[in-house]
C-alpha cells in the first residue's frame, strides 16, 4: 500500500504559489512576466512533456523574467510552436481572473467583495473557481492577505476537484522580515505562513481517490494537515477510499523505466484492483516526518487481500517515496482476514518484513485453533500461518472442534 495521503497533499498545489496580490486588486490582473515552478514542471509534464525536456527546463526554476522575449531567450532547447505555446502558458505570471455578477470594494477596509456566479480563473495553475460569494481582504500597509469563499466552494484542477460550504486562503508574504523594533506579537503575526481551511461538507474527488471530511486545514508551508469529522458515527466520520494501483502507476518512473516495463509482460487484464477504505473522527498527516495518524472509531479495509483493521488509533509510517514501510494499531485492536481473527491491546503490521506483532491479551483464532499470549507473531500471509511467542509468556493453544462458533469478531 502506497501513497495513502498524497490524494490530500495533492490538492495543495491550489495555493502552493502566491496566486493573490491583493495591493493591486483589478477584475484581471496582468501578466507581468514569466517563472518557472515546480508546479510548472508538473503541469507540463500532465501535458505531455516528457522527463527529458522537463529536466532541460530544471535550470529556469524560480527565476523571474520581465516579458515573452527574455523568457524565450534563455530557453536552453529548441521547442515546437504547440511546446512553446504549452509552457508559455504554465510559465506566465497572470493571476487569478474575477467574473461575478456583483462587484463592490472598501478602500478603507482594503477589501473587494464578489458576488453572484462568481468564476475565477488563473491559467497559470489550470485552476477553476466557483462560489456563490468571494470576499478579497489584505492588511493596510501589512504583508497580509485572505480570501473567503461562501455559500458553496468548488475548486477544479486536471482530475481534481475540492467542495466545501466554506473556504479561507490565507497567506502572510513568505518573503516579509519584521523589523528589529516590533513587538513580539507583531513579530508573530509576520511570519509567513499559507492555510487553506474547507469547512462543511468537505469533498475531495480525484482518478486516484476521494475524501469526504466536514473541516480540512492545510498548513502548505509545513506540509501538514488537519482532518476533522463531525461526530465518531459512520455517517460523521472522516472517510477515505484510496485506488492503490492508480497510486502507484508511473509513480515518479523516468522515460527509460517506462520503455522498460513495456517490453515485460502486462499484468492481467482481470487483475482486481487494490484499493483502501478508511474511516476515523480526526487524521493528521505529516509529509515532512512521513506518518499519517488517524484516531477515534478507526476502521481500515484493504483489498483485495481482505484485510480488515479496527481501532482506537491508526498510524501510518512511510519512507521518502511515500511507500508504506509499517503500521502501528493501539487500543483495544482488533483484525480479520480470510480464515482469521485477532485482537491485541496494540498491533504492529510491517510491510517489509510482511509480518504482525501482536503486543498485550493478545488471541488469534484461525481455523480450528485459538492462540492466547502476550505476545503473539504472525505473517501478513494467512497461509503461512506461523505464530510465535517469547520466553517469558509462551503461546496458549487450545485446539477447537470442526463446528465451533467463532470466539469473538471484529464486527
């Protein structure tokens, strides 16, 4: 199972470049130059561009170039007029554009309301916004700015797409410096900072997956997110399904890799899909420490190797690609696959070692045995069916007639 949390974290790439400069707010502002991003990068390469033209682009990141011709200047390939066109597009520093049935502003407030039908558009970033209110707020004189969107949020970009009943960007200029004689609390207020917070019926959608969640916080500049549900109910939980297989397909591969997996064999056209379920009150992702935690009323289910996981608390712990390395349960844990049922007070499940370290009551019933220790060690594998125990708390085993009902369930 790979890269769980990157169906959220992609969504950042809404608001990961300044997109607002609300000190020069017009109906449409201007392109005024061209920088290339990594979000560039990312865009061309949705569009067709290969790995070895982008990493010829690689030396352009982050530069700011004042017009068309110094950018085409310094381009170090020759591109095709539909190329040049393409990146031309995704390079271009025009901002967002405002169409609304209603306008209205307040100089003193340095505030700009929209209202009715409002669209904004900002090519750069292939982005779509709709909302029935759109309220632009930026300190006077200060390096702050906000964006409120109400009464219904919808943001589209390539396959994905965001809805909320609410929304709020805001950033505080990532470049601003406080100056040596300002007060601790104004020092504070003036750190950069970027958020987006989705209020009410939050939904995510995306070809990989979706996320249904009544309050979402993304912290951008420390890739960090907050889920929150409604209640520990089915219906008020935080839920994500996840296609794994989609997840992991030309997953950061190069072209060579690429032309390489074709000449191997394809894997079945019947294969079933691997796929994840994941239902909990709150979830906190981290992508810098790499972990995704989700709490209260926890339920995981992984196919199609039927693997049923239910718990107080869920962490999630993966490597730099965002692999899956381990999983740790606590509280009150409890687990079925085909053939077996297990509880534990806590659950360690390793990816790598494709084993499961059951820690404190533990008991496993498969088949016609019922295991008992404080420590019990299993394989991922039903079929290898091997259990251990330590030293110093053996296995119980206690052998079950053919028609015993099951001891206990997960559900």
């Amino acid at each position: 199972m790979k890269i769980l949390f990157s169906i959220l974290l992609s969504f950042s790439i809404f608001v990961i470049e300044p997109l607002w400069n609300l000190n020069k707010l017009s109906h449409a502002f201007p392109s005024t130059g061209y920088k290339v991003t990594n979000n560039t990068l990312d865009h061309l390469r949705r569009e067709g561009f290969s790995n070895t033209l982008i990493a010829e682009l690689t030396p352009l990141l982050d530069k700011n170039y004042k017009n068309r011709n110094e950018f085409i200047g310094v381009l170090p390939i020759q591109l095709t007029v539909i190329e040049q066109e393409i990146l031309l597009r995704y390079a271009s520093t025009e901002q967002i554009k405002i169409q609304a049935e209603e306008f209205s502003s307040d100089l003193k407030e340095n505030a700009a309301v929209f209202r009715g039908n409002v669209k904004g558009v900002i090519p750069r970033e292939n982005i779509e916004l709709t909302t029935a209110k759109l309220r632009l707020v930026s300190g006077k004189d200060t390096n702050f700015e906000k964006l409120i969107g109400e009464g219904g949020v919808q943001v589209k970009q390539w396959d994905r797409e965001v809805r909320s009943d609410f929304a709020i960007y805001t950033q505080v200029d990532l470049e601003a410096k406080a100056d040596e004689n300002e007060t601790a609390e104004i020092i504070k207020m003036l750190k950069p900072q970027q958020t987006l917070q989705m209020q009410g019926n939050v939904i995510m959608k995306a070809d990989q997956g979706n996320i249904l969640s009544d309050n979402v916080l993304l912290d951008l500049l420390n890739q960090h997110a907050t889920l929150e549900g409604q209640d520990t109910s089915k219906e008020g939980r935080i839920r994500v399904e996840a296609n794994l297989s989609d997840l992991e397909t030309n997953r950061g591969k190069t072209d060579s890799d690429l032309k390489s997996e074709e000449s191997k064999e394809e894997q079945p056209e019947n294969a079933e899909p691997r796929k994840v379920l994941l239902l909990a009150s709150r979830a906190v992702l981290d992508n810098k420490k790499h972990q995704a935690m989700f709490e209260g009323n926890v339920e995981m289910e992984r196919t199609p190797d039927n693997l049923y996981i239910h718990a107080g608390k869920i962490t999630l712990h993966l490597n730099e690609a965002q692999e899956l390395q381990f999983m740790q349960a606590v509280q009150e844990v409890c687990f079925e696959q085909p053939g077996r049922v297990a509880k534990a007070d806590q659950a360690s499940f390793d990816e790598i070692t494709q084993t499961i370290l059951l820690e404190g009551s533990a008991e496993v019933q498969s088949g016609q045995y019922h295991l008992q220790g404080n420590t019990i060690n299993l394989y991922l594998d039903v079929n290898k069916g091997l259990a251990q125990g330590d030293n110093k708390a053996p296995i119980q085993m206690t052998i079950l007639g053919e028609q015993s009902p099951a001891i206990f369930a997960c559900r």
